[in-house]
C-alpha cells in the first residue's frame, strides 16, 4: 500500500466574496434582543420599527391598538394583576401583554367594565386578543433582532 | 399596508359607534389577519392575498358556528 502522492501546492481558497448576497439591513443590526422585546411589549410596533420594519410595526400597532380600543368601547373586563381565579390570572396576563394600552386601560375605560351585556364580553375578548397579537409581535421582534428571523 | 390600515380604521370607526356584534366580529376578523399577515415572510401580493383569505375565513367559520348553533339557542 503506498500512500497517495502529496500535493505540495494548496489549492487557492475559492473566491465566495463575490458569490455572497449583499448584506441585508437585518444583518448590519446590532440591536439587545431583550432591549427590543421590551419596547415591542411596551408600544406594540415599537420593536419593529426600531429594527426598522416600518410596515410591520404600523400594521402591529393598529391591530393591537384598535382591538384594545374596541374592548375598551364595548366595556370589557381588564383583569387585575392579583386574581385568586387561575382564569383571571391567565386574563390578566393576557391584557398585560398589550403593553400601554393595559397601563392605560383604566384611563380609557372610565365607565368601568360591563360584562353583563353580550357587547361586554366581547370587549373582553377584544382586549386579550389585543394583548395576544402583541406578544406575538414581541416574539417576532425578538426573533429578528437575534438574527433568526429576517 | 396603507390600504389595509385605512380599512381597518374605517371598520374600527364602524365598529365603535354601532356596537353591533355582527361588527364587532368583522373588526375582529380584519385587525388580526392584518396581525397575522405582519407574520408573514412574503412578497406584497402573496401577503394580500393571505390577509384577504384569512379574513374571509374568520367570517365564514364565525358565520357558520353561528347558523350551527342556532338551534340550540332558546
């Protein structure tokens, strides 16, 4: 068995510069994924728009932000952050995931929550809902800002 | 996205001064397919194509559990 004849010359590194994309905005940012994940949380949209996905931002912050101003019209039930129910905890933290709109719900809300009307408990529904597409939002830009998602 | 948001002020707008629960659930319908096709990773036209079938879904599910439980109501 003889060994394979050496090749004393290595070959030369293939030239992938020029074979790679360009990069892309979302590469070139050195954003705290935490930092962005809490503005997302605090101002729907915040967070994309920070990593500068204009569109997304605006579209999350009408979705949330009207989906919580329609709970807050139709009187839903903002759930306080102490609840002995496991169902009023899991509301609570529901509606805490819209960020500002919960901080001030009982701003906007002045007339208080009627859930004895149909109406009422849709706006119930609303406002979590709100707080749902935010946190959906929030995971998203936290994903981007990692680098896992573009 | 501009068309999307205009409508989804004007339903909202609608929404809010009728109280109707027919409204209320078109609303819902609009703003969270519009959320869900911010989720998306495609091109504008494919986007407003998924945000205009989901929309339609909603409806059409929501619309549909309704007739079936219609029955049941009283």
């Amino acid at each position: 068995m003889s060994d394979p004849p050496v090749n004393e010359t290595p070959a030369a590194p293939p030239e992938i510069h020029e074979s790679l994309p360009a990069p892309s905005p979302s590469t070139k940012r050195k954003s705290d994924p935490v930092s962005i994940a809490f503005a997302a949380w605090l101002v729907p949209g915040l967070g994309h728009f920070l990593l500068n996905c204009k569109g997304r931002a605006l579209g999350f912050f009408i979705a949330a932000g009207c989906l919580a101003l329609i709970g807050f019209h139709l009187r839903g039930n903002i759930f306080p952050p102490h609840s002995i129910d496991p169902f009023g905890t899991l509301g609570f933290l529901a509606d805490a995931a819209s960020g500002i709109f919960y901080l001030s719900g009982k701003i906007l809300e002045r007339a208080g929550p009627d859930v004895a009307r149909a109406a009422g408990d849709y706006g119930t529904r609303f406002i979590a809902a709100a707080g749902v597409v935010n946190l959906v939002a929030v995971f998203d830009a936290y994903e981007i800002a990692s680098g896992r998602r573009t | 996205m501009s068309a999307a948001v205009s409508l989804a002020a004007a339903i909202t707008i609608i929404a809010a001064s009728t109280m109707s629960h027919f409204w209320a659930m078109v609303s819902f319908a609009a703003l969270v397919s519009i959320a869900l096709t911010c989720l998306t990773r495609r091109t504008a036209p494919e986007r407003i194509k998924y945000a205009v079938w989901s929309f339609l879904l909603f409806i059409l599910i929501g619309v549909g559990a309704a007739w079936l439980m219609y029955p049941f109501s009283r």
